[in-house]
C-alpha cells in the first residue's frame, strides 16, 4: 500500500507541474540540470584556481543545503495553496480525512515522494553530467562519485530542515522559531572547527565519524519532523472578520493607481492577502533563507579560516532577487479562475500584484536590511544597499510577472522559461556582487559601476513592465 502511494504521489507531482508549464519544457528541465552539471565539471578547476579547492567544495555543499531548503520549503509550505487553488479536488496528502491512514504516515511518504522526485528529477541528472564531464578533464570518476554521494547528503540535509521547521510550523510560528534556532545552535556547535557539513570534512579527512554525523543528520530531522505531526481531527469555528467591510475603504485607498491598474482589483487582492495571511509565510519565506546564509557566514568567518566579507550591498543583492519569492506568494493566495467571468484581463491581475508587492510587502525587505545593517555595524552602507535591493527586487520581479504572469512557481520548472531567466537574472547580480566584496578598496569606483548597473536594471525593469500587456492581455485565467 505505502509504495502505491508514494507512486501515485508522484505521478500527482508530474501531472500538477504539466498542467502548470508545457509538458516539453517540464521534461526538458532535468536536460537543462544535465547540461549544468557538466559544465560545472569542465569548468572546475578554473573555479578551484580562482577560489581555492576547500572553499569551492565548501560553496557546492552549502549550495546543495540551500538547495534542498527551497525545495523542502516549496513542497511543505506551499502545499496548503496548491490545495487552495485545486480545491475542487483533493490532493493525496489529504487523505487522512476521508481515509484510514494517519496524518504522520501520509506527511511522511509525501517527504519520501519529494525526495524521490527530486533525486531523480534534478540530483541524478546533474551526476550524470558531471560523469560525462570527466572524460573531458583529467577528475577521477570514482573521486567525483563519491564527492556526488556527499553533495546528496547536503541536499537531505536542507530538505529535511525544511521538513523539520514545516512539522513545527504547523503547530505554532514561535514552535518553529524556537526548535529552527534549537537546531542551527546544535549545528553550530557540532561542527564548530569542522568542515561546513560531515560529509565533506570525512571527503576531505577521511574521519568515519564525521561520515556518520553527517547521514545521522538528516535521518535526525526527519524523524523528528515525523514524530512530531499530529493528527487534525478536531474542526475548528470559522472567525467571522468583516473583510467586505473594507472593499470600499480599499478601493478609495487605490484611487490613485487609476491609470496603471484597476482599484477594486487592487482592494480584493489586498483583501485576499490579510484574509489567507499571507504576509506572514511572505515574511519567513525570507527568515529562514536569509538567516541560513547569514548563519554560513558566520560559520565560515568564526569557525573556519576563512574570511568572505559579505556586507550590506551584498544582501541587498540577495534580498532584492529574493523578492521573487513574494511574488510568487502573491500569486499563491487562490486560484484566478473566476476572473474569466468578469471584464477583466490577465495583465489586470498581473499589475495590481505588481503594485500590490511594491506597496505592501516593501516592509519585509526592508526589516531584513536595516537589522543586517545593524548587525554588521555598516550603517554608512544601508542607504546604498536599499537602492540596490529595490533596484535587483523591481527588475527580478518585473521581468518574473511578465515572464511567467500569474504561474510563477511552476512556470520556472519549464526549462525554457527557467533557462531565460537564469540569464536575464544572474549576470547582473553575479556583477553586483562582485563590486560588493570590492567596496573597500575603491569605493569611488564601485559607487559608478553599481550605480550605472543599477539604471540599466531600472531601465529594462520599465521595459519588461510595458511588455506584460503584449504578452498577457488576450491570455485566458485557464
């Protein structure tokens, strides 16, 4: 029974990304996957020379952790709103209320099934290029698949996490705070003067014990993740709050953005934004990756020797591409369907999300960047870091709207979507953060080159925004 539905679970996970992206681009992804795997072989040693052999395989193990911490996050929190917007079916992980299986059993095989998925929708897809990139380059195979099994651990690693921090979330927001900083502090302390992960110090120190702490590790998380899901047989009362009270106040409110979007549609989605609470996954969608990274930081700079200065324009680079994610939220929140019966377009929808993340949700960025200003004692730099972030998050989210409209999510798992945007996002921030770790030694010259990025990005930023009624106007909400 369980291996039926771990199968079905999966061809669940096939047919929900088709029915999003193009079948072809969907099954063309793990080509794409392929092609990165391999290149990352050939062109190995010229990143080795230029960042040192630890550091690279340090960099590709917390890739891996940060990796899997997407997925897992994308799976576990956004499941609610795949059920949202596909209520007129249930999903599989719902069965545990019309049927005689446990919620901790269907939860746990629904983690199995992402891992499955994963592995061999993208992990074993990147080995294999990497294993045809060893016939071009003098890397012995058997070194590199064993550093492969290391890098998988990672990936569980972050995935599990994602999995541990969702069984706790589902209790509480403070159960997942407390039990998240349990653990990064446990972490910490473990592997304090160690290698980034266990794995990677047994690959390069070839002590067993660190092997085993390192597969320990994920097994731990999981295990804990599934002990502590609880079944939820009891139905709460429905509060009645008196959101249709607001729709007038709203929309009187939006009168100004008459002439670039439609202000009733504005108001309902604003509506639907408090409604489904949406601002607060918005606000730990960017918590947990942030303080993940801000925690590597650390951990490289305290417990290894190694000094990387990420500083305050750096994660204003970061957090800017990270706005993303809260576009896609926006794009979370329920199905567009019913909008086909009303005089209303694509691109409506589109621009009021738009201006709905440019008006509502600008104070979670900004939180992040005033306290990693603080933290990092670079107050002098925040003000150029704000520009950055504001700049990289309206160029990223602006060509994200008129590249993927209202499908954000699974739009990016088409290869040829995802292929467009890997360029069009991450020449300009691999710059920006190359002049970031450079500010200090010429400031003045890093103050031009940022600041001529930055209007080219705002430039095209306007381009891709104009274009999003070309694109999406005569598209149906289907």
């Amino acid at each position: 029974m369980n291996k039926l539905i771990l199968f079905r679970m999966l061809q669940e996970e096939i047919r929900l990304n088709t029915s999003f992206a193009s079948g072809k681009g969907f099954y063309s992804f793990p080509v794409l996957v392929l092609i990165s795997g391999l290149l990352a072989t050939l062109f190995s040693d010229v990143m080795i020379e230029d960042m040192g052999y630890v550091d690279y395989l340090q960099i590709l193990h917390v890739s891996a952790i940060f990796y899997g911490l997407f997925a897992g996050s994308l799976a576990f929190f956004g499941n609610e709103f795949l059920e949202r917007i596909f209520g007129y079916f249930g999903l599989i992980i719902g069965l545990s209320t019309t049927h005689p299986i446990t919620q901790r059993k269907i939860t746990f095989l629904y983690f199995c099934k992402e891992i499955i998925f994963y592995s061999f929708f993208t992990m074993l897809p990147a080995l294999i290029g990497a294993l045809i990139g060893t016939y071009f380059t003098n890397i012995n195979i058997t070194s590199l698949s064993i550093f492969s099994m290391t890098l998988y651990v990672s990936f569980c690693t972050g995935i599990s996490f994602a999995y541990y921090i969702s069984s706790f979330y589902r209790k509480s927001i403070s159960h997942a705070i407390i039990y998240s900083t349990v653990f990064i502090t446990i972490y910490a302390i473990l592997f304090r003067g160690e290698e980034i992960t266990g794995t990677l110090d047994w690959y390069l120190n070839k002590e067993m014990k660190q092997l085993a702490l390192g597969i320990i590790v994920p097994i731990l998380l999981s295990l804990i993740a599934t002990l502590n899901i609880s079944e939820h047989n009891n139905v709460s009362s429905i509060s009645i709050i008196g959101y249709k009270n607001r729709f007038k106040e709203y929309s009187e409110k939006y009168t100004w953005a008459e002439k670039i979007g439609i202000p009733g549609i504005l108001a309902k989605e604003r509506i639907d934004l408090e409604r489904s609470k949406t601002g607060t996954k918005m606000f730990f969608s960017f918590l947990f990756p942030l303080g993940f990274l801000t925690f590597m930081n650390w951990f490289l700079d305290k417990g290894l020797p190694i000094q990387i200065d990420f500083n305050t324009i750096f994660y204003g680079v970061m957090i800017g591409f990270f706005g993303t994610m809260l576009y896609s939220w926006l794009n979370s929140i329920d199905t567009p369907h019913f909008y086909s019966t009303l005089p209303v377009q694509v691109s409506d929808i589109i621009r009021a999300r738009l201006l709905l993340f440019g008006t509502i949700t600008w104070w979670i960025p900004l939180i992040f960047m005033a306290l990693i200003s603080y933290m990092s004692n670079e107050l002098d730099l925040l003000p150029i870091g704000i520009i950055v972030m504001i700049t990289v998050g309206i160029y990223i989210v602006n060509y994200t709207a008129m590249s993927t409209g209202l499908k954000t999510n699974s739009a990016l798992f088409d290869a040829f979507v995802f292929i467009k945007f890997f360029f069009i996002s991450v020449p300009p921030m691999i710059a920006m953060t190359i002049l970031s770790l450079a500010i200090n030694h010429r400031p003045s010259t890093i103050l031009v080159a940022l600041s001529l990025i930055c209007g080219i990005l705002s430039l095209l930023s306007l381009f891709f925004y104009r274009k999003i009624d070309a694109k999406w106007t005569n598209e149906s909400f289907d």
